[in-house]
C-alpha cells in the first residue's frame, strides 16, 4: 500500500494538500479538489478517498462489474482484475455513476440476478473469459448493456474490449525470428478460451505470412508433459516457443527445464500479457504488455454509451474495441542456437 508521503509526491503536491483531498476538508478550491480526486482514482488509489467531494456531481446510478471464477489453468486472474476494475471505476465516477463489484458464483447460488437485484444498476462489465451458454443467457435475462472484457464470440451480438492479439503475435513471432528462430512452437494450456484459440490461429497465420515451417506437431498442451518431451527429442524441434500467456509460458518453462532443457540457452519462450509473474520468473519472460487500466476505462466508457443510446430511445450498435500491446524483451529469449 503506498504511503499519503510517496503519493503526494507523485501527484506533485504538498502533503498538506493531499490531506485536504483525501479527507474531504475545505482549503482547496473545488478545480484542484476535483482535478487531484481523478487523478488519485486513475491511479488505482481511489480507496484512500473518503467520502464525495463537496459539489461533486451526484451519483446517475450505478455500474457493476462482474466477476465469474476462472479456470486456474487459464492464468492469474487476480492480478487482472485490478487495475481493469480501477480504470472502469475511474471512468464512471468521472461520468456520476458509482461502481459495483459482485462476484457471481452459479454454483454457488449467486447468479447475476441475485447479484444485481434491487440495485439501481444501469449496465454492467462483464470479465470472464469463458462464459457458457448458460451464462449468456442469464446476462441478457438482465434486460440490460453490458460489456465484455478480454473475449467476444464470433456467433453472438455482443459488446466487447479486449487486446489485439494479432498484433501481440505479431510482435512476439518478429522478435523470435530477428534473433535467428526459424521453427517456432506453441505451447497451450488445453483451455477453449475465446482469447487464447485466436492467438493461436494467428501465430499459424503469422507464420505463413513470413514463410516460417509450421507443423501441428509444434503446438502441445503443457498438461501433456511426455508429448512435449517426445518432441524437444526430435532433431528438428523447434528452437522457441510462444505460449497462451505468461503462467502457460512459465509452465512451459519449467516442463521444459524438467527436460534437462535451458531456457533461453538451448531454447527460447514468449509469454502474453505481462502479469507479475512475467518479472519474478526466472528467467523472466518475454511477453507483450496489455494496457489493463485502459482496458477496463474503454470498457466503461463503451458501456456509458450504450446506457445512453438505450435512454434515447435509439437501436442498438454492437461493438468489438481492441488496444494494442508493447513487446517487452526480458530473459527468456536468446539469438537461435543449431541443435
């Protein structure tokens, strides 16, 4: 938790003034009260804030984000949740609305509905990346917006923010092949998550386009350990691999050193995402970085204006918005050694 002396400094003001805003005391004019109070929320420390700022504008009602539980094998989820729920947060509050998080649990009775029932909720962020049919359906039973984080399906109507995957591939694929990686491999996690399946079909793509050997033999699933050791034995395995995201790549990693294998030494692994445990990994990985704040603020945002297109009466417009990713080099890749 940072200290009020750490983030007064990082806002550029007194600790004085800091006191003033967080503790909602007069001695500051309301520009300064309200500039410091968005401020204090973009960067995640919204909780610190007690109370509404005098003559800040009342609440229009409520946004919830929900959460569903995730399968473990598809990663950290809670270093997701976040900094995405504290840009969501920010751009509602910024707009009058508060915002609501709600675990769902359908298992364990705590269906959407029972969630939501009897708040003034006005629409809703949904993260959770492998939703049933079931659980669509019960979201639209809602009867109102809603937007999903980090997925989207080809073969429904539905409002979505997620990262560019193609463009993370991309650059994870360019990177590997700079430094000498020509058979590049894919390690999955066996998950049918709407997010990892495209990743996976755009390294296929990606590729063809730069005329690298592809083989299906090359894309193994972690939880299959003696597969991926049948094929590190073949002389023409592959020299690097990309994975799902940062846990199956760290997986994949120690399976690999398992294997008497180095990383990056003997061979090369890219992660996705750039969760915490992309840096304390050893070594740390190679991954691209999802913007998570922005994430979570466009998902609000796109959410705020299908609120508001439904209160004019107007037809509904679905949307898919995708932000683009940095490549961040650690140590996990290396120039390709012949094998």
């Amino acid at each position: 938790m940072i200290r009020a002396k750490e983030l007064a400094s990082l806002l550029g003001v007194s600790q004085a003034t800091l006191s003033l805003v967080l503790n909602d005391k007069p001695g500051i004019c309301q520009e300064t009260r309200t500039r410091l109070r968005r401020q204090i929320a973009e960067m995640g420390y919204g909780y610190m804030l007690s109370g509404k700022a005098e003559n800040e504008t009342p609440e229009k009602g409520s946004l919830a984000f929900l959460i569903y539980p995730v399968c473990p094998d598809c990663g950290d989820a809670s270093a997701f949740y976040g900094p995405v729920m504290e840009g969501a947060a920010a751009a509602a509050q910024e707009q009058g609305y508060s915002m609501l998080v709600c675990h769902v649990n359908p298992t364990g009775g705590c269906t959407p509905e029972r969630c939501l029932g009897g708040k003034d909720i006005r629409g809703f962020v949904v993260q959770k990346p492998c939703l049933t049919d079931i659980d669509l359906a019960e979201l639209r039973q809602l009867n109102l917006p809603f937007v999903m984080l980090d997925t989207y399906y080809m073969d429904e109507e539905v409002n979505s923010v997620s990262v560019n995957n193609e463009q993370g591939v991309w650059k994870l694929i360019a990177h590997l092949r700079t430094q000498g990686h020509e058979r590049i491999g894919y390690l999955g996690c066996g998950v049918e998550r709407a997010t990892f399946c495209e990743r996976k079909d755009y390294y296929k793509l990606i590729l063809c386009r730069l005329g690298l050997s592809r083989r299906e033999a090359w894309c193994v699933d972690i939880a299959q350990p003696e597969e991926l050791e049948a094929m590190m034995a073949q002389p023409d395995a592959p020299t690097a691999f990309l994975a799902d995201n940062d846990v199956v790549a760290w997986k994949g990693i120690q399976r690999l050193q398992s294997m008497g294998l180095k990383v990056p030494e003997d061979v090369s692994v890219v992660g996705f995402e750039d969760r915490e445990i992309a840096s304390v990994a050893n070594p740390a990985l190679t991954t691209v970085r999802v913007p998570d704040r922005t994430l979570g603020r466009d998902a609000a945002e796109l959410l705020l204006k299908k609120i508001e297109r439904r209160a004019k009466g107007e037809p509904e417009e679905y949307s898919k918005l995708e932000l683009g990713v940095e490549l961040v080099v650690r140590e996990s890749t290396a120039p390709a050694q012949n094998r």
